[in-house]
C-alpha cells in the first residue's frame, strides 16, 4: 500500500462519510502524477510532514515523546520501540543528557496533544511527577503520572488520558509493558466518566 492509499485509509476510518474516497488504480495514478493542491493543504504542514493536522484532527498511531535530562535515555528507547512497532514518534526534546528544565518539555508535549497534533503522548522525568505537572498546565491535557499496568489502565478507561508520565529510571522492560496498554486500552465511555473529564477539561 503506498503513501496516498494509506492518508486515505485512515480518512476513511475517521470520518462518516456517505462516499469513500476512489481507490481505484487509474485514479490513483492520475493523482501520483497531477498535484491537487486542495489535497496538499491539508497534508502539509510544518509538523515532520504528519497528515491531517491543518484540520485538527490527530493522526493516528502519531505519539509524542518529552522529557528533561534525567528521562532522555529511557525516551530514546521508548522512541526506537515505538517506532519499530510502526508509530509515527514526535520527539518535543530534550535532546541530551545536559540539565535543562523540565516544564518546558512538558509544556510543549501538552499543546501538541492538546492542538491534535499527536494523538497521545509519553513525557518522562525523574520521578515523572514534574513533567506530569507541568503538562496538566494545558488545558485539554489529562497527564497520568503511571507506575504499572494497573495504573495506566484505569487511567485510560476512566479518566481517558492523553498523556501519561513515567520515571526515567524505571526498567524499560516494564516502561515497554506500561506503553503497550497505555495504547491499547481505550476509554469506557461511561456517562460517570465523560461528566467528570467534561469538568476537568472545562475548569480555568
């Protein structure tokens, strides 16, 4: 499958639409050799070239990373496994192993996520508190600071987390575990719940 068929695969899956999209192999090739401007405004973007986020709507399996000095390493490994798990990853920094501050990565993970411009995000500091602080200053980012698997699944199913929080010097054998059901659990949806976000989200 190429590039055009995935975009519009994935706009299929996320939209209600009465009609798809022509996947037919001429059309297919006509827009392989002609530009469609209408279609470039809406793919491009100054955002690693992700699809879709001029219309506010998050692409899928698009993670964003950040963490401060003491949570690089164990970034950079989440990153490679991600990725190697076919997510697009959005690094927000830091870059290094040199002392930096972490609201700064932290605040710039939680707009992201809070803009759309990445469906879900890992931020990681020390202890993971900091960090997780520093994103819920975001309206919109609800960050849950995790230490296991049970954690990050009531998380997700009641609280519907965008974003969840690690220690950098936890094993990556567990931070790998923790991710994997931070992404594959899914919100309950239950009424209870919605109207306790709904509160969260809408406070300042």
């Amino acid at each position: 499958m190429n590039n055009l068929e995935k975009i519009i695969e994935e706009f299929n899956k996320t939209h209600d639409l009465t009609g798809k999209f022509d996947l037919s192999k001429e059309t297919i090739e006509k827009t392989n050799k002609e530009s469609d401007p209408e279609l470039e405004s809406i793919v491009k973007n100054n955002f690693q070239e992700k699809t879709i986020v001029d219309m506010n709507i998050p692409k899928a399996k698009t993670i964003g990373v950040a963490s401060d000095h003491r949570g690089y390493k164990l970034k950079q490994k989440l990153t490679k496994y991600l990725t190697n798990k076919g997510y697009t990853v959005v690094d927000f920094g830091t870059d290094g192993s040199v002392s930096v501050d972490y609201p700064e990565f932290g605040f710039k993970l939680g707009e992201a996520v809070a803009d759309y411009e990445v469906e879900k995000g890992i931020a990681i500091c020390g202890s993971g508190i900091g960090i997780s602080i520093a994103c819920n200053k975001i309206k919109g980012v609800r960050c849950a600071k995790v230490d296991n698997i049970k954690e990050v699944k009531y998380a997700r199913k009641d609280n519907d987390a965008n974003i969840i929080a690690l220690a950098g010097n936890m094993p990556t054998f567990r931070a790998k575990d923790i991710v994997d059901a931070y992404l594959s659990t899914s919100f309950t949806g239950l009424d209870r719940h919605k109207r306790r976000i709904e509160m969260l989200d809408n406070r300042g």
